[in-house]
C-alpha cells in the first residue's frame, strides 16, 4: 500500500516507544532474579519473528490475492514509500500480545512480544535500507541489500526472508547470484 511519507516513517519511533514500554514495564514489575529469563523470552520472541516474517513473505505477500497486488507493487517500485501501515501491524502485534497474555501470563507474554517487536522494528529498518541505502560492502547491510535485491530481480522465487537468510536455507528458497565472469 503506498503511504505518505509520513505513515512511512511512523514505524520508526512508535515501535522504539512500545519496545521499551514493554521491557520498562516488565523490569519495573518482576524482580531482578527474573529478569534473565524475561530477557530470554524476548529472545525467544525475536526467533520467532524470523520465522513469522519469512512465512508472511512466502504465503501471503506473494500468494494472498490482495496482499500480492500490493507487494506486486512494492515489486514494480521498490524505492516508493510502500509498506504496512501502523494500523494493521499494530493491530497484528496487539492481537498476537494478548493471546500470549492469555496463554502465558503477562511478564512472559511481554518478554515475547518485545522480541516480536524488536524484530519487526528491525526488518522494518533493513527492509528500508535494503531500498535506500549505499552499505559499506564489508557489512550486514549489504549482504541483507544484495540478498533483497535478488529476491526481486532474481530468475527465480526466493529470499523471502529480509532480515535473515535462515530459513531460506531450512526451505531451500535461498537465491544466490549467478557466477558469471
């Protein structure tokens, strides 16, 4: 969906602002004892998003009929401003924090639901800089940059994933460049 540039941009600081919401608030109530699991729970959470990214990617952005209309675009013009408003990946991430409260109690459905936003708010990041940015080829950026790239001009499906080739590789939908010279 195109967004104004403002829409595009929001992801950027309300997702920092929910981040350290959820952790404060889950710092500032559990005691300290607590805490090295609480983080490993946002761990946990951050593990998923790979998984939860990828699988979005592949099924619904490429085989949903609306959503790959919209990522069709994305496609055609992949430096425009086109991306998920915060209505819907808030409403996602809302959704998927109160089943967790509701499956596992507050502190650890926020301990997952921080990873999950975390990693959203990451892919967020490179998705963007994977458009719009010039890396140093030296680093993360790039290979994340160039992996992306081939995911929309290479000459077959793949890469699904943004911010992470794994489980491209677990799904053999990793795409690498043709070694020509």
């Amino acid at each position: 969906m195109h967004l104004t540039r403002w829409v595009y941009y929001v992801d950027f600081f309300a997702y920092p602002v929910v981040l350290f919401g959820l952790a404060g608030g889950a710092l500032a109530t559990i005691p300290p004892a607590a805490w090295l699991f609480w983080f490993s729970t946002v761990g946990i959470g951050l593990f998923a998003w790979t998984l939860i990214e990828y699988i979005a990617h592949r099924a619904f952005l490429h085989h949903l009929p609306v959503l790959a209309a919209m990522h069709d675009e994305h496609h055609r013009r992949p430096s425009a401003m086109i991306g998920t408003p915060i209505w819907i990946s808030g409403a996602l991430l809302g959704v998927a924090f109160l089943a967790l409260w509701a499956l596992l109690g507050l502190d650890l459905a926020s301990g997952v639901s921080a990873g999950l936003v975390a990693g959203y708010l990451w892919y967020v990041v490179v998705h963007h800089k994977s458009h719009h940015a010039r890396p140093d080829p030296a680093s993360y950026m790039y290979r994340a940059k160039r992996r992306h790239g081939l995911h929309h001009h290479g000459r077959r499906p793949g890469n699904f994933g943004v911010t992470t080739a794994l489980w491209d590789h677990v799904f053999r939908t990793a795409v690498e460049a043709d070694r020509r010279s």
